[in-house]
C-alpha cells in the first residue's frame, strides 16, 4: 500500500481530539493520578499502539516520518475507532484503508468484552495470527507479542524464523505446536487463496524454513478452535493452560483465552502475574 500526501494538521488534530475523548476505564487502564487535561495521556496512546511515546508525540506535533499502514492501524484499535473513523485516519496518511473485511482491525465492542476477562490472559490476532491485542495478564505471561513496525507480524512467522520464539514454551511441546501453526495457517490460506498478505507470507515461509516446508506438504487443514499450552514463565515457572479461541463471523479476527488447565497450579501461578505485573520480566521487543 503506497502512501500519499500526509494531512498533517488534520492527522494531529483528528488524534487529539479523539484521545480527549477516551477516559482510561475505556481501554482498561488504571485511572491513576488526577489528570490535569481529560482524556488519555499520550504515553498511554503509545503504550496501547505498541509504539514509542516520541513518535506518537511528533504526530500530534505535525512532524516525524511518514506513519505505515501497521502503525496506522495500531492508532486506529489503541483509540477504539470504528470502521468509518480507522478509515478517515487512513486517509488522512495518505494511504488506501484496508477492505471492510476487518483487516486487522478490532471493533471496540469486541475489545471491551475482552477488557473484562481480567482473570485470565487474552489476545485478539488476526486470521494470520499477528498480536493486535493482548490484556495485561497476557502480557505478563508472554511478554509483548505486538509487532506493529515489522514486515512479518505473524506468530506464525516468528516460531519458524525466530529460535527465541521457542524458548518460552517446553522442548517436548514443540513439535505439536509446530504442527497446529502450519495446518490453522493452511485453512486462512484455503479460505483467502489469492490474496496478498497470506500468499506472500507462505511464500517467504516456505523460502526461509525446512520444518515449515515439510508440513506445509502435508496438506494438513484444521483451524484451531481449543488447544492446551505450557508456557515457562521467567518468575513463576511453568504455566498450564488451555487455549479457547473465538473467531468473530467474518472468521478473520480471533479472541484467544488462556483458562488455568484444571488439576494444575495454573490458576495460583495467574494469580501471582496479575500482582507483580510485567515489572520488566521480559526483555523490551
């Protein structure tokens, strides 16, 4: 998607208005000290789009570079648009908006639903399982998993190119997950067949990995409606839990929650995360 002329003044203008207007209760912060201004701050604009609070400063200041499409959309779910509002933000960059299909975007009913499932940790992914999302216990179980800048935002991408990825989950579970990746991401490209975004990103999966090749030839299909996950949590070990997924009916967007998996400790060792928070547990992405 190639960018336009850039509205500057329209672009800052449209972004603090529309930050005035949200109170911290409606994207599930904290209300915290009293604020000299209503509205959010704009750190926290930042810290919901998974950028930095200088370049989202420089946007409400009618500078910096030009913004991406990812950055974009990042914007447009962090300050709860619509679908008519994410598309007049594209304009305004200078960029074509995404088909109506959601593309990536998360209505905001959809996100206050997840706002209130503050027990266990959520995510909401798009259909090539790119983080738009995640609550703050999922953020303190996994770290950020939000790539808005990157080229190739996909879990899927990263558990194959990324050994790193890995490290978070047991040796012996690895396979399996391995397994689940390819054949949930056969079925959006079953379903999507054509399309740019996924046909480019097997192709440059199919190009950088040997494991992704060979299950990609087995021409397994299934989408992923339930699994059962361990993660290997820094501070309180290994975290059992069973994954829940919910698409919405367009089946291009899915909320993911992780329920402690019954017979385990999952639920104290949750528990424990939702107290000590993130507090630098894991490194910054």
């Amino acid at each position: 998607m190639m960018g336009g002329v850039i509205d500057r003044p329209g672009l800052a203008d449209f972004l603090r208005r529309r930050r005035a207007l949200l109170r911290p209760a409606d994207v599930g912060l904290p209300e915290g000290v009293r604020r000299r201004t209503p509205g959010l701050r704009r750190d926290e604009v930042a810290q919901l789009a998974g950028i930095s609070t200088d370049y989202y400063t420089r946007l409400e200041q009618q500078r910096g570079s030009h913004p991406s499409e990812p950055v974009v959309a990042a914007l447009a779910r962090a300050l709860r648009f619509t679908l008519d509002e994410r598309d007049h933000l594209f304009h305004l960059v200078g960029l074509t908006p995404p088909p109506r299909r959601a593309g990536g975007h998360i209505r905001p009913g959809l996100i206050s639903l997840a706002d209130r499932l503050t027990d266990v940790p959520v995510t909401i992914c798009s259909d090539l399982n790119e983080i738009l999302w995640q609550n703050p216990l999922a953020v303190a179980l996994m770290g950020d998993q939000r790539r808005p800048g990157d080229k190739h935002r996909s879990v899927v991408w990263r558990w194959f190119t990324d050994p790193e990825m890995r490290r978070g989950m047991p040796e012996e579970d690895r396979a399996h997950h391995s397994a689940a990746h390819v054949s949930d991401l056969r079925a959006t490209y079953a379903r999507r067949a054509g399309e740019a975004d996924i046909t480019g990103l097997v192709e440059d999966l199919l190009a950088r990995s040997a494991e992704f090749r060979e299950l990609w030839e087995r021409h397994e299909v299934a989408v992923r409606h339930k699994d059962r996950k361990r993660f290997l949590h820094p501070e309180v070990g290994e975290v059992d839990v069973s994954c829940e997924t919910l698409l919405t009916p367009d089946s291009d967007l899915k909320l993911l929650a992780y329920f402690p998996t019954e017979g385990t400790d999952a639920r104290d060792k949750l528990n424990l995360l939702r107290v000590i928070g993130t507090q630098d547990l894991h490194p910054t992405p």
